[in-house]
C-alpha cells in the first residue's frame, strides 16, 4: 500500500526533540480514528524505509473511513463517506505530517517535537533572492476598528510593499518564486508547500530531506521578510518587566461555520444558541478584553478564570468559554475555551506599544521608537480650543443658524473648515465623518473628512481617542467613494436643515450641481490631497511627547499612554495605507 501512495508537497514540519515512541503512534492513532467506519485502510506504525537516494527514514500511517452528513443537509440520515488518512514521517531530526480529515495530530506529541524558529522559518531560501508573490498579513494592532488582516498579490511584492505600515503586521501566510520552483509558507502551522506534481513516496521523503535541511541552513537574509514585525520569545519581553495589558479574540472561524450552518453553538444543558444569543455571544468577544496579571477583565469586571504564560504561549482560560461546546459534522465535539488555546486565535499587547502577540508567537515592531517624531508631526496644536465646553452643545434651538459659540463643532467650522470652499455637516444618522470640507480653488485641491470628540476633562485613557479612531477608521474608505454615493448622501441628508434647526447642512454650494462640480475637480485632479481630521480638544500635545520620550529613552510609560500611542500609530498607519493625509487637532 505504501508504493501506492501519491502526495502532494504540503506538509507541516517540526524538529524532533527525540523519536516518537511505538506507544505515543499508537495512542494518538487509537484516539484520532475513534469515529472511523469499518476496519483500517491501512495501519501501519513505525515502519522502516530506506530511498533509493540512500535517505533513510520511519513512517507510520493510518487510513480508515468516516461517513458524516453532507454539508448542504441537515437533520436528515443521508451520509457520505470519506477516506481519511495520517502519515507521520520521521527523518533524522525532523518530522513532517501529512494528513487528511484529521484534526491537528501534532497535539498528541508535545513532549517529541517543538517548531523551528518562526523567524528562521520566515525566512526560508532567503539567500536566494526569492520574488514574492502574495502574502497574508495580520495587523499587530488589537483595535476593531481596523482592517485585523489583508492579502497582497502582484508579480513581484518585493520593493511594492511600503515598509511603514508592513513593520506592524505579521505574515500569516506567503508565496514566493525560486526560479521556477514556488513555495507557499503558512508560518503559524510550520506548513510548507512547493507547488508541483504529486510525487511517489521515496521522491517524496528525498523532497522532505531538502526542505528540512533548507529550514535549518536558513539564514535572515530576506529583505522583504525582515520589513516585517520581528520574532521575540514571550518570555523575553516578560522577563523585561513588560506586561500584558489588554487581549483581542479572532473567533471569525467558528463565527462563520455557524452562520453557514456548518456548525452549531451548544450550551452545556445540551441546547443550541438562538440567533440572538449567538450575535451578542461573537459580538462581545470582539472588543479588546483588559488583562491584570493572570485576569481577565471585560468592562472592568473580572472573570472567572485565568491568563498564563509560557516560553513562548499565552494560555487563557475561562468558565464561560469552556461552557460554550461547537458541534460540527464531521468532527468531535468541542469548546470554543479549547479551540482557542489550541489555535490561538487572538492577539495581546503589553505595557511597551514595541510588542504584540499573535497566534503563538510574540512580535517586536523596531521601527516604533525610530518613528516617534513622525507621530509627534501628526498632531496640530496650533487651533484655539480654549472656548469650547461642549461639542454640539444640546438641545438645539430651532431658530439656530449655526452650532452655538463655545461648542466644539463651532470651533472647528470656524478654526479649520474656514478656509474651505463648501463645508457639509454630515452628522448623525449613516455619517461618514461629522464634517466633510472640500478645497476646489487651490492649485491643489483637497477633501477632508474631520471627526471631532469632546469631553469634559483632558483625557489620556484609549476609550474617548478610541471613539474617535474606531469612527474615523470605520468610513475610511469613504475617502475614496464614488459621487453616485454622495448624490446618495445629498437626496437624503444634505439637502435639509440640521436636526430641527436653521443650521444647513451643506455650506458653500446651493444646490447638488455645485457640490458635484466640487466633487469633479477633486477626482479629476490625480494629486487632489485627502485627509482625515480628528479635532480632541482633549488631548495636549506636551503631555503626549513627554511620554514618547520617555520610550525613546528605553523608559516606561504609563499603560494608558500605551494604549494610547497604540491607537494613534494604527490611526496613522491604516491612513497611509489608504494615501490619506492624518491629522490631529489638540492642545498645545
């Protein structure tokens, strides 16, 4: 049957701390098949095997049908049947898995195998100069108001990719061209794959030989890999003294089984979810979670559980999770705390904004610090905000023409959007910012968007800034919509008077054919400037470089600045990404 065997080149590797023992196969074997249907395919453990290129190797496979419901029915008896198969290699010191249907196997050998260094393994055939193909980026920041992953795909992403906002994401997955060899790597899973016909099984171990003989020669010579987050041990950073301080669950796997009906959320009574309950379940996890020492915090209460930390792992466990079971055809049963701290699917900063970590691994942007001056440039203080004591300052009369003096929308129409050919009051309701100025007359000309908060006292925390950003970042693609979708906006909205009042919406344009002759010169012009204004009154630019200083210095800062410093970076960094202009209106 092993002659028989045709295989793809995709497999995950691992460095073999010692060989696995006869009893360890057996084992996981045993548990692995426990839903098969009928006798083995073939099941054969720790089997010698020699290629005719002299590579010496063991093997063990199993293969043994399932049957489960297909995927388009339920609740009916029809079953279909499937082959699902198992193949552990060992060669020297290294082992590759292959496998079909069947659940993370590497699971059952933690104490025989460890993953090679995630850096080392970024970088495979480096030396090479290899063309990049496509890659999967997951962002370090743990905001949801941001884009959490993104994939790129072009002939060649070497020198296409703008290292500003690469040096604070982590390649989840990539494809690179060697000649006319192509890899594709997935990192976070030790999975290498070369693009190329099925092979036999002795091409197939002498195919293994190179790529683990490849892993481990592997130096950190890509260009490309290293404008990215770099790897650190998790154990490293806390052994610096530095924190975690806040987690971000990604559980849009499970979230989209269950909304495909692929699978069902089940409460330890044995009853499914409601829709209602399932929406308010995926929705409170995706807001950041605060993290003191070993406890997880959701709007200031702790939970039942606790926050570990190893080498290189962050475990957490909770009640409430672990009470939360996923029942999916096919598979065995199991909880959503499980499937986290097996996958690890979030994210966690620390009380220094240098680190992040993702999916078992921990990450250092060292471009930050050298960045601090930039961040610095981003805020204005040179707008007086010593009038405002509100922002719209509510309830409005109805005989009102403008936003009352001392408010904050006021002071932005006359300190900034003064300079502005038309000004829209786009508040409320579907807004896309809380005004939208547009420049036509300058040899240049412009269109912002400008979101504005207001609160009683300054403040330092990331909730009244992260209101701001998560607003700003929701419609950033706005700055890029088509006019149709501003005609939209202008039968709508536009036209009427603000909220019961005299104030208009649109300023400087009478009706929808002067605004769409602004519109026109905007998007006519390839070197029209956008922009996207956040006017916080409450921030002081001072305060805030005092702090960056002290990270300049190798000092820390307080956790609510990190925090804070983290949302501005990723304001700035989803900006440019877009080819929008940031900007921040403050205190001096």
């Amino acid at each position: 049957m092993i002659g028989n065997l045709s295989l793809s080149k995709n497999a995950q590797f691992y460095s073999l701390k010692k060989q696995l023992s006869k009893k360890s196969v057996a084992d996981a074997f045993k548990d692995i098949s426990k839903n098969r249907i009928g006798n083995y395919l073939i099941n054969e453990i720790k089997e010698s095997h020699i290629t005719s290129s002299g590579n010496k190797a063991t093997y063990s496979i199993m293969s043994y049908k399932i049957e489960a419901e297909p995927s388009f029915l339920e609740g009916t008896s029809t079953k279909e049947h499937k082959y699902a198969y198992l193949l552990l290699i060992e060669f020297d010191d290294a082992l590759t898995i292959l496998k079909k249907y069947v659940d993370s196997p590497e699971k059952y050998f933690p104490r025989f195998i460890e993953e090679y260094d995630y850096e080392k393994f970024c970088h495979f055939h480096g030396d090479k100069n290899p063309e990049y193909e496509r890659v999967t980026m997951k962002n370090m920041s743990i905001s949801n108001a941001v884009i959490r992953s993104r994939s790129l795909e072009a002939k060649s992403l070497n020198g296409i990719l703008p290292s500003t906002s690469s040096s604070r994401s982590i390649p989840s997955n990539f494809r690179m061209n060697i000649g006319q060899e192509s890899y594709t790597l997935t990192p976070s899973i030790s999975r290498v794959s070369n693009r190329d016909k099925k092979s036999n099984f002795n091409d197939w171990i002498d195919w293994a030989f190179e790529v683990k003989e490849e892993i481990k020669s592997t130096k950190n010579s890509s260009e490309f890999i290293s404008n990215f987050a770099s790897p650190v041990q998790l154990k490293d950073v806390m052994d610096r003294g530095y924190k975690v301080v806040a987690i971000l669950f990604d559980l849009s796997e499970i979230e989209s089984k269950v909304a495909s009906g692929v699978a069902v959320l089940q409460k330890n009574d044995g009853t499914q979810f409601s829709t209602r309950e399932i929406n308010r379940f995926f929705n409170q996890l995706k807001a950041p979670m605060l993290v003191d020492g070993e406890v997880l915090k959701a709007k200031g209460i702790a939970l039942a559980g606790k926050v570990g930390y190893s080498k290189n792992v962050i475990t957490v466990r909770n009640r409430i999770l672990d009470q939360v079971s996923v029942i999916e055809n096919g598979l065995p049963d199991y909880t959503v705390g499980s499937f986290i701290n097996k996958n690890k699917p979030f994210s966690a900063v620390f009380d220094s904004p240098n680190y992040s970590y993702f999916s078992k691994s921990c990450f250092e942007d060292k471009k930050l610090l050298g960045n601090i001056q930039s961040i610095l440039n981003v805020f204005d203080e040179s707008y007086d905000f010593s009038n405002v004591t509100s922002e719209k300052e509510k309830p409005h009369d109805a005989s009102l023409t403008r936003f009352p003096d001392k408010s904050l929308f006021r002071a932005v129409e006359d300190n900034y959007c003064n300079k502005h050919d038309i000004v829209i009051c786009d508040d409320m309701n579907d807004e896309w910012a809380d005004h939208i100025a547009i420049d036509k007359s300058s040899a240049t000309p412009s269109i912002t968007f400008v979101h504005s908060k207001f609160t009683k006292k300054d403040s330092y925390g990331a909730s009244a800034f992260h209101e701001v950003v998560a607003q700003a970042l929701k419609n950033i693609g706005r700055t890029q919509a088509e006019k149709s979708l501003y005609k939209i906006k202008y039968d709508n909205e536009w036209y009427k008077d603000y909220e019961g009042t005299k104030i208009k919406r649109v300023d400087g344009a009478r009706n929808w054919s002067e605004l769409e002759q602004a519109l026109d010169v905007i998007e006519q012009n390839p070197n029209s400037i956008k922009k996207i204004v956040l006017a916080t009154p409450f921030l002081e630019k001072t305060k805030l470089r005092g702090e960056l200083q002290k990270l300049s210095k190798g000092q820390k800062c307080k956790p609510h600045y990190v925090q804070l410093i983290w949302l501005i970076n990723t304001f700035i960094s989803s900006c440019k990404d877009f080819g929008v202009q940031a900007h921040i209106l403050c205190k001096p």
